[in-house]
C-alpha cells in the first residue's frame, strides 16, 4: 500500500484555526498539538520537546545527514487579551472581516508559524527537498519567561544530534507595511532590582533617621542621567528605563524605613548583561557610602545582545522579500527580544515576519494578502536556500 498523499497547508486557514485556539502563555491551549497534526499530514516527522509543563514542536523533513539545513522558529503562546468586550471582533474568533484576519495571535506570531508550514509542505511537495532538511521548532513559552520553551528545543536538538544550519524567526518585524523590516540582530534585556533600607524616623526630624527613599531618588538620577553609550555601527545607544518605584508607605509624617525600585536596561553589543549589573552595583554602593543607606541589587538577564553580520544569508533572505514584496527590508536591530537570543548560540538567525502594529493590542489583526505575501516570501527563501546554500 502507498502511503497517503500529504496534504497542502493553507496559510489563512491555519492562522484562523490557531487564533480560535485561547492560548495565553504559558497554556498554548492544543495549539502546539493542531500545528503537529497539519505538519504530520504533509509528510513531516513531529517530536515533541516538552519540559516544565510547555509543550515544545520539532518537525523535520528531509536528511539532515545530506545536506543543509534549514531551521524555523517560532511560537503559538499569546499575551493576554484584556476585556474581550473592547474588542471589535472576539479576541479568540479568527473572523475574517473588511480584508483582515482578527484576533490574539493573528500578528504575533500565529500567522508567522501558519506561513511557514504553508510554505515548507508546498516546498516538500514540489520535490525541491532534494538534499538536506527542514526543521521546524515551534515553542508555548515565547510571551513568558521563556525558561522551557526554545532552550528547551535547543537542548533536545543537541542531544539527537540535529542541528540548524541557518535559521528564521518568524517574528512580525515590519512596523506598518509588509517588506519592510528584517532583524539581523537585538538588543540585549537586563532588568535590575533595587531595595534600599535605611532607619525609619519622624518626618520632622530627619536628621534622626535614614531616609532610603532620598538615597534612592540620588541612585536613579545618576542612572537616568548618564547615557550608556552613543550606540554603534548596527545598535541604536543603550536605555535605562525606570519601570517602578514603590514604598508603600501610607503616613504624611514617617520617613520609612525601605523603598523599592526597578530598571529596564535594553543593551547594544558594547555590554553585556553581566557587566551592566556590576556597574550598577558600583554605582549604588557609591550612594550607599555617602547616605549610610545600604542599597541591595539583584540583576536578572533575560538575553545578551548578538547581531548576525551582514553576509550571504542576510542577503539571502533579503533579496527573497524584495522579489515578492518589491520592498527592500531594512536590517534592524530594534525592538524587544526574541527567541533568535537562544539560537543564536546554534547557528546564524534573521527574523522576518508580518506586519506588527497592531500585536499585543486591542483588536490585533492582520491582513488576509499579508499572510498569503508571508507565506510566498518564506517559499522563496527555501528555493534560494537550497538552490545555493550560503556560508557562514
């Protein structure tokens, strides 16, 4: 008996599907599941690489032992949608209406996830998959903390054996129209805590306490008030973002004994995450000599900042948007993180994906033709790819 014939994957039709699946991070709700079941009915072998409660999705076809190959990622986890009665459309429907595909996930990133496999099953079968392979990683932990999702991928991958040799992360990186943007690189995240502790004491008589609330308004004006860097050739200059300052302290006439801060710092290739912290730890313990104020710092990472130098795979991917959008992307680095922090570790990795502008809002939606343009633009990058595999 033959085997059964794989069957086509429709681009729009998936995205819906996916979208009417409520999958708020870290619960990716079946998604991971239904992407399982189109890839497997279009000839390709699924495993799962689940760790701490995430489901995790590696497909593969073709022979990673006869050739290049192509890796994608991506994720089927979506922020909270908020009310869903702001909406125009419920946030979980996937309707199609005025030319558009709504709800969460439609933008970031299910569209980008459903392309993809649209394009890798229509490559597959065409018999363009002569040598090498393609694999596919799809992850329920991109929106969270992200402690068991592509790591985890990554480390299942290291243990079989497979590799990517290139990979796309199908982030939506063009800001309004599509074509427009790429990302061959990000900035690194780094969030910092402060707790300050000083001697509670009357308002009136501060000269008998420690005020940790003015040590700590001295420690976040030298922060905010001396740049990072003037940014570099690829990197836009590094930020420090206050996010929070609290206190909690409820009384007109007491000094309180500790206040609370955090910062945000996004980082260009000048840092790294390491040294950030122990700059900041520098600077805190000057305030602290000066006001009497001990002044605590705990620094978490979440990624340091790469970039994938322009090369033969940049223009790869490049010239494929180019041919099916007539627009040339730009090669940023802007923006927030991304899974491609972790793969990079593996192998080179550009992101391209849909229009953004309307991801983690109200009323987040996608074009119908940006989807099926998405879908033409990743076909082309596998014909470019493995006509001509690039080094490097």
């Amino acid at each position: 008996m033959s085997a059964p014939k794989a069957q086509p994957i429709d681009p729009v039709t998936l995205t819906g599907e996916l979208v009417r699946i409520p999958s708020v991070t870290p619960d990716e709700g079946a998604a991971i599941g239904h992407v399982a079941e189109a890839l497997a009915q279009a000839g390709f072998a699924c495993h799962r690489a689940d760790r701490g409660g995430v489901a995790n999705l590696v497909a593969l076809a073709g022979d990673p032992a006869a050739g290049p190959v192509f890796g994608f990622n991506g994720h089927v986890d979506v922020v909270p949608p908020g009310e869903a009665g702001l909406w125009r459309h419920p946030p979980f429907s996937g309707e199609i209406a005025e030319g558009k595909l709504w709800g969460r996930g439609a933008a970031d990133m299910k569209s980008g996830v459903a392309a993809f496999a649209a394009a890798a099953a229509r490559f597959r079968a065409e018999g363009r998959l002569e040598k090498g392979a393609i694999v596919i990683t799809v992850t329920g932990d991109e929106e969270g903390d992200a402690d068991y999702g592509t790591r985890a991928i990554l480390d299942w991958m290291w243990a079989k054996g497979l590799r990517m040799d290139h990979c796309l992360v199908g982030e939506p990186t063009c800001p309004q129209v599509m074509g427009e943007m790429m990302k061959i690189g990000r900035r690194g995240s780094v969030t910092v805590d402060f707790v300050a502790r000083g001697v509670q004491g009357h308002s009136a008589y501060p000269q008998r306490a420690k005020n940790p609330v003015h040590a700590l308004v001295a420690l976040l004006a030298r922060l905010t008030g001396t740049p990072l860097d003037a940014g570099t050739a690829h990197f836009e200059p590094s930020t420090l973002v206050v996010t929070t300052f609290d206190v909690g302290n409820p009384a007109a006439n007491v000094i309180p004994a500790e206040a609370r801060a955090r910062v945000n710092i996004r980082f260009n290739d000048l840092h790294t995450g390491a040294g950030l912290i122990e700059r900041l730890k520098a600077m805190a313990a000057e305030v602290e000599a000066g006001t009497g104020v001990q002044i605590e710092v705990a620094g978490r990472i979440s990624g340091e900042a790469f970039l994938t130098e322009p090369g033969p795979f940049t223009e790869l991917v490049a010239s494929a948007v180019e041919s099916e959008t007539g627009r040339r992307p730009e090669a940023s680095t802007s923006g927030g993180t991304s899974d491609a922090r972790f793969i990079k570790d593996m192998c080179p990795v550009v992101e391209f994906g849909i229009v953004g502008s309307t991801m983690h809002k109200t009323d987040e939606h996608v074009a119908v033709e940006d989807i099926r343009s998405l879908e033409r633009v990743y076909h082309r990058i596998l014909e470019s790819y493995f006509a001509a595999p690039p080094e490097g």
